[in-house]
C-alpha cells in the first residue's frame, strides 16, 4: 500500500510574525501573517535562508550577503552585498549574480496553518 510522504512542516509556535525558520528543504516564513515556503538555498553562495530574515518590504534576505527576494515569485530582488568573506560594494559583480537569481529562481510552494503546526504544500 502507497502512502504519500508526510508534508514538512515546522510548530506554529516557532514561526511569530517576521519569523523564519526550516523545514525540510523549505524556508518557511510569517511574513506580518502571510505564511510561504521558499527553498532554502540562496543563488549566490548557497547560504540557508531558513538562518535569513524578512525585512520591512516583506523580502526574505539572505544571512550571509544581504541578497533580497520575493516570496510570491522566488525571484532574487536585490543582488549581494559582497562575496566570500567580503560585505561591501560590488556593483557589477552583484549585478550578474542579480541576473543569475531572476533566471533561476528559488522554488515557491504555499504554507499554511494546520492545528498546531505549519505544513509545507506541493
């Protein structure tokens, strides 16, 4: 008898308003109340954005270089701010890596409340 994998998920409890936290492969995210799931690998440097942070434009950034992106498309918004161990400007380094991530965007799936936990949707 097939039974289909259980969905990944993450305790409600763990994920308050700005919060972001792993679930699986998943970044799940409470955007002000707005659950969403993004793969947890930034384009750049594969930095896990499940350690990221969501700013005041609803954006999930990234923890090692401050690349920004869209929750609803999974479209890199905002190049690095930097590179290996460097944090400053790299105007047209940043902007490839820009490039780079609106082409191969991260994955979006929907995340919703389920009881007392937050499941990851396909």
């Amino acid at each position: 008898m097939d039974t289909a994998p259980e969905p990944d998920r993450v305790p409600a409890a763990d994920l308050p308003p700005g919060a972001v936290r792993p679930a699986g492969q998943w970044a799940v995210v409470n955007d002000r109340g707005r659950l969403a799931a993004v793969s947890r690998r930034c384009r750049h440097q594969l930095a896990d954005l499940a350690q990221g942070s969501v700013d005041a434009e609803g954006c999930l950034v990234c923890p090692w270089h401050q690349a920004r992106y869209d929750l609803h498309t999974g479209e890199m918004v905002s190049g690095p701010r930097g590179f290996l161990g460097y944090h400053g400007p790299t105007p047209g380094y940043s902007g490839l890596v820009k490039r780079f991530g609106q082409l191969v965007r991260l994955r979006v799936r929907r995340a919703v409340r389920r009881g007392d936990d937050v499941v990851v949707l396909d």
